[in-house]
C-alpha cells in the first residue's frame, strides 16, 4: 500500500529521530572533542554541561549523558521535548539525574544553572529568519553560559551569486516492538534568486517511510535563511561573540573556510582563547 500525505516531517518524533540517527555518536563524540579542546582547563577536566538550543529528539544529549556529562536540550515542540524525556527515562539514573530537556523558544529562554558548552549543528540555527530573531538567540545563548563557555554552530555559509540547487538523500532504519521502519529522504535546496535582496532559501523534502510493508510518502516545504561569511561574521561580532576556529564536520581544522557547512566554535568577546 502506497499513500501520499503533506505534512511537516518534524512531527513525528519517532520518523525524525529514525532518520537523523545514524552517525549520532560520532557526531557528539566531535563535539566533545572540540569542547575539551576550547575551554579552559578548569571546565574541560570536569564533566561538562552542555546545552543544545534545537534539541529534537535529544539524540546527541542522550549519547553525551551516557558518557556522564550534564545536557539541557530546549526545543519550541513538544511532541519533541516529550519524546526525547522519554527516552531519557530509559537511560540508567546515572546518566538521567543530569539530564533535562524543556520546551522553550530559542530566542528567549534562560537556565536556572549555566551550560559550559552551547551547540547547535545541522543549519538548525537558519531556521531563524531575521537579523533580529538571530541577535536575540546569540545573546540569550552568551548570557545561559559559563562566563568562559562557547558556542560551536554548525552552519553554511554561501555566496549568493554562486549559488546553486542542490541535492542531499538521508536514510534510516529501526527495529521497533511494532515492526521495522525505514525512512529515505531527497531533499533539493533551492537558493534565493540571484537578482533582489532574497535571503530565503526553499527547502522541499520528500520522505517515503516503510513500516513493515506498508509505505506512505510525506512531502514538506521550509525556509532557511542564507548567509554569506562576511554577513554571518557581522552578526558573530555584532551579538558579543568571536571566532575561536573553524572546523569541518569531522572536527578537522579549517580556519581559512568562507563556503559551505562547518562547526565555528565562538566565545564571548571578553574570553581570551585557551592557551596551549
């Protein structure tokens, strides 16, 4: 049986963490490596707290739980937020008691403890789309921090007039009590036209989810704001924050890098860098 739906992907919690899944440790395990490369001494011997705006369904805060760091995940849906608690209830209490996640929106929110480590990977940063929406997150993020903590952001960066359509394919598979799932998704990216002051880049996704043999197709259309790397530098400096290095994915130092998707890893603009 084959359906076809419009929907919002990021509805269903279970579909979303199913695709996102595969690779999670090894993408926390990086941003472990660069926090514990970045902060001072005094911080980075201890555990760490991190905090992840953007959360979903927690599965980087889950991994680095387990390895016995504190993590806050904040989140504006909470059929998310609700997911990922209850995944946390099925950790060991360890690796639970230091563990929270809250429904709240990126661009106003405050913790009762500060974090040492903000993170936010994946472009989810881009989903704010104003200057001021963007501002306001830097700066509610610099002030939930260890006055010597940092921020490590994972976005692109493009130059506008070279922009070009795109393609990325993701795939995932679970076994579940109720039967397996397997999710393959296209996504196209379709940057703003090259002529006027567009900054929105459309995102069309098309998902086909199988669970035990019956397959429904999901199709979703978003916005990300784009960024070019003098505009995404103005706003680093403008919200308080300053470059400590540039990274790719794999947590390989790319500290000349003006396009395309890396891990900046910023600090209040009073914090002097790590010595070595």
């Amino acid at each position: 049986m084959h359906t076809t739906h419009r929907d919002d992907f990021y509805a269903d919690p279970l579909i979303y963490d199913v695709l996102h899944a595969p690779g999670t440790a090894d993408e926390a395990d990086t941003l472990l490596s660069l926090a514990r490369a970045h902060l001072p001494r005094i911080l980075s011997t201890k555990p760490i707290h991190f905090l992840e705006p953007a959360s979903g369904t927690g599965r980087f805060l889950l991994h680095l739980a387990r390895k016995g760091h504190t993590a806050t995940g904040l989140d504006l849906s909470a059929n998310m937020i609700a997911y990922a608690r209850a995944r946390a209830a099925l950790l060991p209490p360890r690796a639970r008691q230091h563990l929270q996640f809250l429904v709240g929106d990126m661009t106003r929110f405050s913790l009762d403890a500060p974090a040492d480590v903000a993170f936010c990977t994946i472009n989810s940063i881009r989903h704010l789309m104003t200057d001021r929406q963007m501002l306001a997150h830097l700066s509610c993020t610099r002030r939930a921090l260890h006055p010597h903590g940092i921020y490590i952001v994972g976005i692109e960066t493009a130059q506008p007039a070279l922009a070009q359509p795109s393609e990325d394919v993701w795939t995932g598979k679970r076994q579940t009590p109720t039967g397996n799932i397997r999710v393959k998704q296209v996504v196209q990216y379709l940057p703003p036209p090259h002529l006027g002051r567009s900054r929105t880049e459309q995102v069309i996704s098309t998902m086909l989810i199988n669970t035990s043999g019956q397959e429904k197709q999901v199709d979703s259309t978003y916005t990300l704001r784009t960024y070019s790397h003098a505009q995404w530098r103005t706003l680093i400096t403008k919200a308080g924050w300053q470059v400590q290095a540039i990274y790719n994915a794999e947590g390989t130092p790319r500290p000349q890098a003006t396009l395309g998707y890396y891990l900046w890893v910023l600090a209040p603009t009073h914090h002097q860098p790590r010595k070595s």
